[in-house]
C-alpha cells in the first residue's frame, strides 16, 4: 500500500474509480485528502481515500439535500474521519488472499488515525451488506438519490479493525453474510453519547 502524491497517480486512481463506480471524482477532494493505492507490477490495483476535515464526500454524495439539513449539524463536528471511495479491481475481488490483504491494510491505516468516529458509505448494495455486517458497524442513513439505494455508515475507530476482522473472516472462510442492516440502538446511544461530549 502506497500514498500517492503525485498528480499522474492520482488521475489514474481517479480515472479508475470512476470507471468502477460510475461516480465523479473530483481532482481538487483528490488533493485535499490522502490518497492511498495498492500496486501490482506498478499498476494501481485498488485502493480508498482518508479524509478528516469537511466538507466529507460521503455526506455530499450520499445524502440528498432535502435531508441533509436535518443532519447536517452532527457532521460539524470535529471527531470524523471518513474512509471513502474504497474499491479492489473485480480480478482481484475474488483472490482471498489479495481481498483480505487490502481490507487488513486499510484498517490498519484507519487504526492509527486520530479522530473518534469513522464515517464511511455507498451506493452499491454489495458493499453496504459488507459495511453493515459487523457488530460494531452502524447504518446511519439510508437514502435515494437519482435511483439508487445510498447507505451512510458510521463506527467507532477504536472497534474499525475489529469490524474489518469479521469481513476478512467471512471471505476467507465464505460466510454468507446476511443484509442485516437493522437498528442497533445500543450502538447507536454510545456513539452519539461520545460525540456529544
């Protein structure tokens, strides 16, 4: 895994992922953020984005505008930082070795960040049944927008690794995980109380 610093790998991380996710990239958040890639043979094969200061892209993509007032006040604070744009070439989605590498370094990079909540979201079922699948992942928000299904999570640093252990267990050992993206009401009354200290 490699931060990319310069502008030719980050137009190619950008070019990809919007290729993959079919959702704008824009240069200005690419440079703004830090930008991390995993290579193969100098290729970039996958990777996601680290952010810790607003405006958060998971917010503006994810939520529409109509119901974004309502919880806009909570993003004010300083305790996030979102992992985002998350994405592994489809060859190597199937590879366990590869798959579980890229999720283990990407919580092990989260793990030495210094905010307390980690705010993380999608667009794509798929990987909105993976984020929500560990205990210690909550659904936050879900949404519609241009109409699609848009998830918005959100989960405690100090428990991300331990969530991230229960996606890898579950791909190596092909666990079926279930969409169970149902309140977690205890969840979600301890994050709120840490944030509102």
């Amino acid at each position: 895994m490699k931060k990319l610093k310069t502008s030719q790998d980050l137009l190619q991380f950008k070019s990809k992922y919007e290729k993959l996710s079919g959702l704008n990239l824009p240069m200005n958040y690419l440079k703004n953020a830090d930008v991390y890639a995993f290579k193969k043979t100098g290729k970039i094969i996958g990777g996601f984005i680290l952010n810790s200061r607003q405006p958060y892209r998971t917010i503006d993509i994810f939520i529409s505008e109509s119901r974004l007032d309502s919880i806009a006040k909570i993003f004010e604070a300083s305790k996030y930082c979102e992992v985002c744009c998350f994405w592994i070439e489809r060859t190597f989605r199937k590879k366990s070795f590869y798959n579980a590498k890229f999720w283990l370094q990407m919580a092990y990079k989260i793990q030495t960040q210094h905010k307390d909540v980690i705010l993380f979201g999608t667009n794509s079922r798929g990987l909105a049944k993976m984020y929500g699948f560990p205990s210690v992942s909550l659904l936050f928000h879900k949404d519609k927008i241009k109409g699609r299904d848009t998830f918005v999570f959100i989960a405690r640093r100090k428990d991300f690794i331990s969530g991230i252990l229960e996606i890898v267990y579950s791909k190596i050992f092909h666990k079926k995980i279930n969409h169970n993206n149902q309140p977690k009401n205890n969840l979600k009354k301890a994050i709120f109380y840490e944030l509102s200290k």
